[in-house]
C-alpha cells in the first residue's frame, strides 16, 4: 500500500492515546510517591540480607544489590547476590577463551 | 484576615501567571482587596499581562531587603482599585530574595488585603518553595497532558512538606485548576480526561479553563482575561473559579464538544 493509503487508513483506525498515557502516568506516580518511604526499608533489607548470607557464604557487600520496582498491581522486590567462584573451581584462563561453535553435520559444499 | 494563596504548577507554560491576573482580578471585581505578587525573578511577566509594565519602579527584592516601602512598590490597577501588583525584578539575581525578607513583605501584606496571590515561578526548587512557602492554600494549574500532571505531582509533595504550615503540622488546602484545556481533543481521546487527571492527583478541583484564543488576545493587550473579555468562555471559568474560592457552591460543567460528522461516521470515541 503506498502512504497515501496508509495515511488514510490510519486516520480511520487511529486509537485514542489517553487511556495509555493515563495508565504510564498511574504507574510512574504510584512509584515516585512510594520512593521516598522506601529508602529506609530498602537499606533495612540490604543490611539484613547481608547478615543472614555472611552467616552461609563469604560475599562482598558491594555485590548484593536490592531494588523495588512498582508495577500497577504488585511491587517486584529484587535481590541480586554476586557469589565469587572459589579459586579452585575456575576454569583456566585459556580454556575459557577457545572458540566453540556448533557442530556443524552434513556435507560441505 | 487575608488569604495567601500560591498559583503553582512545577512545569513552565501551563498558565499560572495568566490565573494569578485572572483570579486576582475576578476577586477584586468582586469587591474583594487584592495583591498579586510574581515571584519569577528575572523572568518577570505578571506586570506585563496586567498592562503594569511601564508603572514598576520598586519590586518585591526592593522590599524584602528594605530598601523600599511596600506603599513605594505596590503598583494600583487602573481598571479595579482594588487590585494591586507587587512585581518581580527583572535584573536582579533570583537568589536575592531571602526567606525572612519574604516573611515580612506577605505578612505586610496579610494586613492589608483580603487576598495575596502568589504567581511562582516554574521548577520545584528555590524560586518555587520560596513563593509557596507562606501560603494558606494553593491553587496547583495543570494541563491535560503527562508531563504537567507529572510536575504537578511532584508540587503537590513539596506544599504538604516545604510550606511553613505544612511544617506546623497544618493541612495545606490545595485545589486543581486545569487549563488548556481542549474539549474537542478530549472528546477524542487524545488528551487525558478531567476525570483521568483529577483521579491521578487526587484534589478537589477549582475549576477547568478551556483553550482559548481569547487568552492570548487580552494578554496582547495587557488585561486580564476576566477584564478584557468576561463573558468568554476563559473568563467565565477564571469568575466560576474565583467564587468558589470565596466558599461559593458553583455548580461545573466539563465542557463538551458535539461530535462532528467524520466523528460520528466513524464512531471513533474516547476509551
Ligand atoms: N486557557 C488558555 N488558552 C490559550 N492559551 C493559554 C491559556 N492559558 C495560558 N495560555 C498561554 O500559554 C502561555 C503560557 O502561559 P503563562 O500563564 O505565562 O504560563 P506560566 O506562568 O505557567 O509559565 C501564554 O502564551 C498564555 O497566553
Ligand atoms: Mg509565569
């Protein structure tokens, strides 16, 4: 179809934008207004969640990571821990930089 | 007992000095005594859409830092005795204004008005607090449009915790004023509803402007709108607005625009 005709045919199919910026705005709004309150709770969780893991493992405080995120009808709480791999168990250094790619079947051409 | 009222917004261009002068002009029409204030230092313009600009010879700096007599600066309107124009500098630097200069010059002015109106400035920083920072209430303008209301979010939090009364511990009555707005775009969907907004912030509402040319007409001339033109539709709803202030019960209506033909060929309609 060129753009003339999708022109047109947009004007006739063209959905109102309100309700979707309604809804960003709900979204946006509901998390700026919670922000501000949860800083204490969120440094709360940081510090207790790095006690129960200290009991466990050994991890660097830096690399636990806390964040709430606000959808419209539930909030996500995320952890996120960064464990190091102990000495022993890392693969060496060259290995881990040798190309791999699929095996390719079949004949070449 | 006066009222001191800030005309507030966060984000630029929504109409907040065209309210000051046209609120401040229908109370005064009313009867009531009116100071309407531009704190936008350095970016003056309520004296200009109040025809005031060439009569500025002190402004608010001048006063709060005593260097001239409220009488000195206080500027009468031609039109209505009892609207007056405290204006803002235009060269001086914003951060010449103190809080405790703009303690006394409001509590002066308490004294002497039934009304203080705060234009402010755009922005949620200093210029802003400072002139919402003695009022008894505030009137928050808001387009129908996502950054506006966004930005009006945002004033609303710093009225219930910056102001003086707010720190007191006191309830700051806060009201909606949507302007700009369009019926017709509405109608359409392409502009969040007065509904829409009014649910998202959650205050009272004062009342809705329509878009109008005539807006734009009496600021060219330097009148307010409730002055140049009051039976237009802008100047209608500043008056409605400007009653309810005074505790009137007026009833509002969202203007409505009748679907056009296209509109009804095509059944498009607001979700
Ligand atoms: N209801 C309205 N209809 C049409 N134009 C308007 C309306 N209200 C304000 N305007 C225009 O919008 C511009 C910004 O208004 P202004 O009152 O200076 O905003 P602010 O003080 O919030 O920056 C001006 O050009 C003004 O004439
Ligand atoms: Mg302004």
């Amino acid at each position: 179809m060129n753009s003339l005709g999708m022109n047109i045919l947009s004007l006739f199919t063209r959905k109102s934008t309100a309700p979707v910026a309604r809804e960003r705005l709900q979204i946006l709004l509901s998390h700026e207004r919670s922000t501000s309150c949860n800083v204490g709770l969120i440094a709360l969780l940081q510090k207790e969640v790095l006690e129960a893991l200290a009991k466990h493992i050994e991890i660097d405080p830096d690399k636990v990571q806390i964040k709430m995120e606000r959808r419209k009808d539930v909030s996500l709480l995320e952890i996120d821990v960064e464990i190091p791999i102990p000495a022993t168990d890392k693969p060496s250094s060259v290995a881990s930089k040798i190309s791999s790619r699929p095996r390719r079947t079949g004949q070449a051409a | 007992m006066a009222e001191v009222l800030v005309v507030t917004s966060g984000k630029g261009g929504v109409g907040k000095t065209t309210s000051t002068a046209a609120l401040g002009a229908a109370l005064a029409q009313a009867g009531q005594k009116v100071a309407v204030v531009d704190f936008d230092v350095g970016l003056r313009n309520l004296d200009l859409v109040m025809g005031a600009e060439r009569r500025v010879v002190y402004d608010l700096i001048n006063v709060a830092n005593g260097e001239a007599r409220l009488n000195q600066a206080l500027i009468r309107d031609k039109r209505i005795d009892t609207l007056h124009l405290l204006a803002a500098s235009q060269t001086r630097d914003k951060d010449a204004l103190t809080e405790e200069g703009v303690r006394r010059v409001i509590g002066e002015l308490r004294e002497r008005f039934d009304w203080v109106i705060c234009d402010s400035p755009a922005g949620i920083e200093r210029g802003a607090q400072l002139a919402m920072r003695y009022a008894d209430l505030a009137v928050v303008v808001a387009n129908p449009e996502v950054s506006s209301v966004r930005d009006s979010d945002r004033i609303i939090g710093l009225l219930d915790s910056k102001t003086e009364r707010a720190e007191n511990g006191g309830h700051m009555e806060k009201h909606l004023l949507l302007t700009r707005y369009d019926a017709a775009r509405a109608g359409r969907g392409e502009m969040l509803s007065v509904e829409d907004v009014l649910e998202i912030l959650s205050i009272p509402l004062l009342g809705i402007i329509p878009e109008s040319e005539e807006v734009l007409r009496a600021s060219n001339v330097g009148s307010p709108v409730t002055l140049n033109n009051a039976t237009s539709a802008p100047a209608r709803a500043y008056l409605d607005a400007a009653r309810r202030l005074c505790g009137e019960d007026v009833p509002m209506s969202i203007p409505m625009q009748k679907k056009n033909l296209f509109d009804r060929l095509f059944g498009r309609r607001a979700a």
